[in-house]
C-alpha cells in the first residue's frame, strides 16, 4: 500500500481528538518520520462526531481510505461503530468502553444500540477496550480521556512508547503534564480484549 | 531550521512572518480563521493585526496598506471574498506598490459553509494571479512567495489554500521570521488611484498588458511543471495532486498546475504530446476548461465527461475511481467499505449552557407559527429545535425577513442574528427595514464574540484582536440610530424575562429590536465564570419529558427519567422550563 501506518482517531467534538494527533505528529517528528494528518475544525467541534487521520510516514495526501487503516482509535463507542469502516476486515480497533448517547436521540425518540450490542457487532475486529474515563479520574482529570486512550493504543503504534510519552509531555498544557501521564500508563496497563 | 509538525493555517501564518508584513487584516472564516488567531497572538514580529469588521473592510484596509508600500494580508474564507469582491475588480486596475497577498480558503464539501464556490473564478475574473497549494509546506513556500509576485506584477495576489490545507498537518520546515520594518508612505497619484472612467479604461489596458508576463513567469517560477513518461496523461491542481501522486502508474504523464493564470503554450505543448488526458481537480472545471481550450485531437475528460465528480471532495479513493473510468490503471485499489447503516447521527449541538438555546426556546413558545429567518453563526445549530428557516449569507436574516414581510406574508416574522453578524452586514438590513417600513421582530444574539469561528473578538467584545483595550460598541445605540424606537435589552437566562420581552414585542408593529445578551459559554469558562451545575430531584421529576424538548446535551435520560451530566454549565433554564420544580442546583431544595 502506500506505506505508510494509518492511524484514524474518531470522538465527539470536545474530547480533545486534536490534542492526540498533536501528540503522534509530534512524536514523528522526534523520530524524524515524516507525517501527515486532517483533523475537524469549525462547527463540527460543537459536540458533533469528529475524526482526525494520522498518517505516519506519510508522503501525500493526509486522508485514509475507508478499509485501509491500520489502527482506529475511538474516544466513544458509538463512534467506533459509526466509523469501523475505516478498518479492513479484522482490523484493530482500541476502543473506550463507555458511549455517550447523542442528544438528538433523545430529542428524537431514535434507537441508540447500548454498550453491549456495540460490542457485540464490532465482536469481528480485534478489539480492545478500556473504560477512559474511570482512568481519567483516577490520573486526576476526566479531561485526560484523550492521553488515556493514547496509553492503551500504543502498543499498537510504530513509534517508541517513550517518545509518545515525551511528546504528551510536550503537547499538554504544563500544569496537566503529570496528570496525562499517569493517564498514558493507566491507558497503557489497563487495555484488554473485550 | 529542523522540521515541526505544524496546521497548514500556522505554517501559512509563519510564511508571512518570514516575508516581513507589516500590516494584516481579516474576517474570522473556518477554514481560514486560524492564520490572524496565531499572528494576532505571536510575539516574533509585532506590526498591525486586526480583525475587521467584515471582508470588504479588511481588504480595503490592506489593499490600502500596500499602496503605501507595505507588504499586507487580508484573509477570509470563499464566501467572504463575495463581499470584498467589489474591491477586489478594481484593485487588480490600480494594483500595488508593497506586497498584497489575499489569503482565501476554499472548502470544498461545504464542511462549514453554505456553498463550494471557488476562489479561483474570483482571480480570472479580476485577471489577477493565484497560487493554489498541494500541501502543507507548498502552502508556504507558496505563501512566502506571493508577496513577491505581487511586487513583481503590483498586482494583489489571491493564495487559495482548501479546507484540506488549512486543516491539514505534516512535517513542515520553516524559514526564518525577517526582523526588518517597512513604513508606509502614501505617494498621491490619482492616474493610478482614483479610478474615474478616464482612468479606468488605461489601467484596464495595462492590466491587460501583464498577463501574458505572468503566464509565463508562473511556468519560470516552477508553480506549473510537468513530467512527460506516456501516451497518456493526468493534469491536476491542488490537493487532487497530491491524491493523484500516490496512485498514479509509471508509465502515466503527470502535470501539476499550481498557479494561474495558467500558460497556454506550456499547456498545448503537454497536451499534444498526449492521446488522451484526464483532468482531475475539486470544485470548479477551471483547468480542465483550459485544457479543453488547447486540446486539438487530444481526448479529455474530466468532470465535463462525468470521469470526475463536480460536487464535493475529492479523496485518494474517489481520484482512483476517476482514473479506473477513464481507463487508467491507479497502483492501488481501494476496497469497497460502506458504512454500517443506522447508526444514530451525531450532529453538532449548541452547547450546554448555550444562551441561544434558551432564546431560542422563548422565541418559539412566544411565536408558535412565526416565521424564522437566521443567519450565519453557532446559532445556525438552532435548525435542530426547529427555529432556523432560512439561512444564507452573512448578514441576511433582516433583510430576507423584510422581504417575507413585505410579500404580505402575515405570520410573524422573527429575525436572529449575532452580535459580530450584525456587525458584519446586519446593520444596513436593519436601517432599511425600519426606512422602509418592515413589520419584523430582530433578535440580536449577543454573546459578545465571534464564537463559532473560534472565539473572535468583536467590536462589541471590548478589545481589540491584539488584546488592547476598545470601547464596547453599544448595540442599542446602533439600533437605536437605524430608527428602531422598540429596543429592548434582555438576559436569556431569565427565561420568565425573556418570555414576557417576546410577548411585549408580539403585541406591536414595525421594527422592533430585542437584544438577548449573555456572554458565550466557552468564553465565559475561559474568563473564569463558574456557575453552579444543577441536578434532577428524582422523586420529584415526574417523567413529563418537558426538558428533553430543550435538547441540553448536559441532560440524558434512562428509562425515560433526566439526569444531568457534568458538561452542565449551570445556566438554569432547565429549571424554569420543569413544571414539577424538579431541577435545583446541587444541594439546594
Ligand atoms: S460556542 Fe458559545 S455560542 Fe457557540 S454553541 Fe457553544 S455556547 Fe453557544
Ligand atoms: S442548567 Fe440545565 S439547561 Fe443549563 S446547562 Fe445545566 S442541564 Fe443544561
């Protein structure tokens, strides 16, 4: 393929997406690869479903192909089924366990699949999960969803786990830097199959 | 210096530091709002930034600045450059001493805009040239170099990064910020400044006169260039070359254009040495056109033959798709992945907290079978509660309220503007109305700050966009001086208030003014405003569902009873709309 590792991050607007891929792009570049990334600014940002694409050794264009990525990392479980098209059959997915239930569901009278019957139907992928925002709290900040779920896909992705923390370091606003990284090793420690 | 992994937008913002400007102005405009956000906070290079009240403005501001021999930027998003386009025609007759470039952002998909018109239409029809960048770091380098063309030509300089761009990152490497100062000095020179017919019509020659120079040094500069490796080719421009660049095969002749005009020599000497050439760009056929011009036994196809879509992105799978209908054979195949169907959208939502919810809200109980124009804001999110019905372009919801009114129209007609749209274009709507008569309600939005965008500040903001001190402008006494004589100024969170305000405003005719005024929730959080969250008493909630109607994303409900979540921003309004009392500030009773 193109050759380089594709990265999908998916979350609601809020949930600091943008941060994250600050934190991979800003690894690359301590490793000396090249990146490319697309991130959702503007509107989209009010709480709506963003993606950020992370292509690590990327050359051209920033965005992934649906059925290409090598990894999809998602902030919300509802967003991991929204986006699960990104990965190829089997693909590896790192998932929050926890949803949020869109307020149009509610307004609506929509059905929204719980938490289990997500699970269920991404039950093809290898997936693993993590309940972010327990570990937020216990880093210290229900903020620090975003640096926790970094922890638990790092196993997964091609740069040293040292530079990724480093660059967490780097990229959060310095009086949070202790809290994201304990949340980086209880995201790290904590992953499992679900 | 070493690469960064920097925002298309802040690479762009470096470039002019390295260029060494001196004077900047814009409107705020995803996806371009970024660029003034960063020079307006950097501290390497101080010279004059300023958000402007709307895009003719800001580019009369640096046209102006450049004549005086300062290099400038002005930038806005595509649909802003309609509103300076008046200017614009004629600064391409008068030109430039200092560099002009115009920074203006394309977003094809419409991602946060209301069309996908295309910049580069704006640069033929004013003959002057535009760059149009692959990538990141092409975007500036690109960027640093239009201040010079621009001085070349004295010709402004339209720089069309696209939302792929702007909101793209990579490894980019930068130049150094340039320390030296210009200062500007108005030479008079009416043959070249006041542009009377008589004037007009030799500037327009001399304009003319230039074109076929650019052309050429476009070609010399290498924004144009071309590898010839076949019988057949792909010509492409923009962020579709980079799409192309990754699956195209070997033996495929490939051209970039990156800059227009575009030289028809150069073209024609590509295009005939080709059997067949597929032209893929996004939004308008502007190269394909030129290639069509040129061709003589060549076969093209593009969008004009249905080989690429008109609408929308383009993607690496889409431009693969492309090259498979024209019979090229792309390196990659990208698999066929749907998405899994019936998943509950998850839209954008006003925020928690949000006072345009809560106006919103009284506007609709007050005004049951109103008619709501809008206009274009965060508040274009309030199309969810059923309380936009028009939207489209900045600064017409007055006008296109008048109009409904005026067509004799008898239902209520309700207008919702925001307090930097207003600014922006919404001031002489409402003159008019009240000139001529319209029977029309105008809630002004007030939250004091450009938000949607970022979080701009605005003449109403009380500073400037560098951080200085201003006088907040008064929006009674602006409505008031239009001839408004029902101004009436209310906080939204006083949901009882704010109904009784609506009902008073029911009751009479003509213009009547309310201004709902309170700050936005986010930059409320910044300044350090907290407010008590707020909690459902379950055994006094009586599942009636009348808070779910409000649609705050801070109340969620299982088995249909509320609970509020921690994104509450404790504004209360819930409480007022419970009619069981069963919403309290935790631990109050
Ligand atoms: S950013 Fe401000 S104006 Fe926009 S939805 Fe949120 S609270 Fe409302
Ligand atoms: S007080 Fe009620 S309406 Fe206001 S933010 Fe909290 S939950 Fe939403």
């Amino acid at each position: 393929m193109s050759g380089s590792f594709d990265i999908l991050i998916v979350g609601i607007g809020g949930q600091g997406t943008v941060l994250a891929s600050n934190v991979l792009g800003e690894a690359c570049i301590m490793e000396n690869r090249t990146v490319r990334s697309a991130e959702t600014h503007g509107m989209a940002q009010r709480g709506g479903s963003v993606e950020s694409h992370i292509r690590i050794g990327g050359q051209h264009g920033s965005l992934i192909a649906p059925g290409t990525a090598e990894l999809l990392i998602a902030f919300d479980l509802l967003e991991a089924l929204r986006y699960r098209h990104y990965l190829p059959p089997g693909g590896r997915l790192v998932t929050n366990r926890r949803l949020v239930v869109p307020t149009s569901v509610y307004m609506q009278g929509l059905d929204a699949p719980d938490e289990e019957a997500i699970i269920a139907a991404l039950g093809d992928l290898d997936l693993s999960c993590v309940d972010a925002a327990a570990l937020a709290r216990e880093a210290g900040s229900p903020l620090a969803q975003n640096i926790v779920m970094l922890g638990a896909a790092s196993h997964h992705i091609p740069l040293a786990s040292g530079t990724v923390l480093e660059a967490v370091r780097r990229c959060v606003p310095k009086k949070t830097v202790d809290i994201n990284v304990r949340a980086f090793q209880l995201g790290r420690d904590a992953v499992k199959r679900c | 210096m070493a690469a960064q992994y920097l925002l298309g937008n802040e690479a762009i913002a470096h470039a002019c530091l390295e260029a060494a400007i001196d004077v900047a102005s814009g409107y705020p405009g995803t996806p371009s709002s970024e660029v003034i956000d960063i020079l307006r906070m950097q501290d390497e290079r101080p010279f004059h930034v300023e958000w402007s009240v709307n895009e003719k403005v800001a580019f009369e501001i640096a046209l102006a600045a450049a004549w005086c021999g300062v290099r400038s930027l002005c930038t806005m998003k595509h649909v802003g450059l309609n509103v300076a386009a008046d200017p614009l025609m004629t600064s391409a007759y008068t030109g430039v001493t200092g560099g002009f470039a115009l920074l203006v952002a394309d977003d094809p998909f419409a991602h946060s805009s209301q069309n996908e018109q295309d910049s580069r239409r704006y640069a033929h029809f004013a003959r002057i040239p535009c760059l149009d960048p692959a990538s990141v770091q092409e975007a500036h380098d690109m960027m640093v170099e239009s201040f010079a063309l621009s001085e070349e030509f004295g010709l402004p300089v339209i720089v069309r990064p696209t939302t792929r761009i702007c909101h793209s990152k990579s490894d980019v490497r930068l130049g150094d910020v340039r320390g030296e100062h210009r200062t500007g000095t108005f030479r008079h020179d009416p043959k070249q400044y006041v542009t009377i017919p008589a004037h007009a019509r030799l500037l327009h020659r001399h304009l003319n006169d230039k074109q076929s120079r650019i052309k050429k040094r476009l070609v010399e500069r290498g924004f144009n260039h071309h590898t010839i490796r076949g019988e057949t080719a792909i010509v492409a421009s923009g962020v579709a070359a980079a799409y192309v660049q990754e699956v195209i095969p070997d033996n495929v002749s490939f051209a970039k254009v990156g800059a227009y005009p575009i030289d028809e020599e150069w073209l024609k000497d590509f295009v005939d040495q080709h059997r067949t050439v597929l032209v893929i760009e996004e939004l308008a056929p502007v190269v394909e056109e030129a290639v069509r011009q040129v061709a003589t036994t060549t076969e093209v196809s593009g969008k004009m033959t249905g080989t690429v879509p008109y609408e929308g992105e383009l993607s690496p799978a889409s431009v693969a798709a492309a090259m498979r209908r024209a019979g090229f054979a792309p390196t990659e195949t990208f698999p066929d992945a749907t998405p899994v169907q019936g998943v509950p959208p998850r839209p954008p939502i006003l925020c928690a907290g949000c006072m345009h919810r809560a106006t919103f809200f009284a506007m609709k109980k007050v005004f049951r079978d109103g008619i709501f124009p809008s206009d274009i804001g965060c508040y274009t999110l309030g199309l969810q509660l059923g309380a936009v019905d028009t939207t489209i372009c900045m600064g017409a919801s007055i006008t296109v309220g008048s109009g409904i009114a005026h067509s004799g129209e008898e239902r209520d007609v309700v207008c919702t503007i925001g307090d930097s749209t207003f600014l922006h274009t919404g001031i002489p709507g409402l003159l008019n109305a009240v000139y001529n008569g319209a029977n029309i309600i105008v809630v002004i939005l007030d939250n004091r700050i450009t938000a949607m965008t970022g979080h701009q500040p605005n003449p109403a903001t009380g500073v400037t966009a560098t951080g200085e001190p201003s006088p907040p402008t008064s929006l009674e006494a602006i409505c008031r001086a239009c001839g408004a004589t029902f101004v009436e100024t209310v906080d939204p969170y006083d949901l009882p208030l704010l109904l009784e305000t609506f009902r008073q405003a029911k009751e009479r005719k003509g213009v009547r003014v309310i201004i709902s005024r309170q700050p936005c929730v986010i930059s409320a959080r910044r300044a350090g405003i907290r407010r008590k969250p707020y909690t459902v008493d379950t055994e006094q909630c009586t599942g009636c569902g009348a808070c779910r109607a409000f649609g705050c994303p801070a109340i969620a409900f299982a088995d249909g009873r509320p609970t509020i979540t921690d994104l509450c921003a404790g504004c209360g309004v819930c409480a007022d709309i419970c009619p069981s009392g069963a919403i309290h500030t935790e631990g109050r009773r």
